[in-house]
C-alpha cells in the first residue's frame, strides 16, 4: 500500500516538473526519503537536474544539505576487492561521511566558522574544510 503511494507521488511529481533524469532516480531519492533518516544511497550522478527543478533557492539548499548527508558515490572498484565509498562532496577529510552541518557553529563563547583559504574555488556542491576557531575572553 505504502509503497503504491510512493510510486504515484513519483509519477505526479515527474509530470508536473518535467524531469529530465535517468527513470529511476526519482524512486532513489524517494526510497531513500521514505525509509529515514538513517538511510544512504549510492550514486555518483550529483543530481543537479533534480536540485535546478526545485522552487527556491532555499528549497534547494535543503537538498543538498540533504544530499550531503545522505548520498554516497563509489570511489575505487576492483574486482576480487572491496569497494570503496565516499560521501559526495568530494574534498571530505579522510573520505569519511562529515557527522556536523558546514556553517557557522557556536557552543558557549566560541563560534567555529567554515572557509576557504586564498579564494579556493569550488563547485556549489563542494565544502569548506578548514576552520576558523574564535573564543571569545572573559
């Protein structure tokens, strides 16, 4: 029954947005929104189709932040060895899933503030992964 009225919110999202993406990404990104947080897929397509039919910038913002969380590509497969997987924004210390939000933080009087050093340029999808640690003298 559940998953029924999953595909139908697929196919009704699809004809009113018009997607031009792969079939079965639809389906990836509900499956994975429909069993919880807790839940990961693996991809390498950075779904920036999906992100550019959202409504809003906020809208999108929400899903990437969602998709850093939550999204997974392969790295390295060899046969006869294990695969390798890394969240997909790329440049994440010792290619691990980041278990903290890059933005500003603040924990008592001191604020943690993600940058960039010497104007690096990167893709929209891509982290800060140096920070700026202030505490504030009492």
């Amino acid at each position: 029954m559940k998953f029924q009225a999953g595909i139908n919110a697929v196919k009704t999202v699809k004809r009113s947005k018009e997607l031009e993406s792969s079939e079965d990404d639809p389906y990836l990104l509900y499956a994975t929104l429909h069993s919880g947080n807790h839940c990961k897929f693996i991809t390498n397509d950075l779904m920036r189709d999906h992100k550019a039919c959202l409504p809003d910038a906020r809208t999108q913002h929400l899903f990437f932040k969602w998709q850093q969380a939550h999204q997974l590509a392969i790295t390295s497969r060899h046969p006869g060895s294990k695969i390798t997987f890394q969240c997909v924004v790329p440049f994440l210390i010792q290619q691990h899933i980041l278990n903290y939000d890059t933005v500003v933080q603040t924990t008592g009087d001191s604020w943690h503030v993600p940058y960039d050093e010497e104007l690096v340029e990167r893709y929209s999808y891509e982290v800060p992964t140096r920070w700026l640690c202030l505490h504030r003298k009492t």
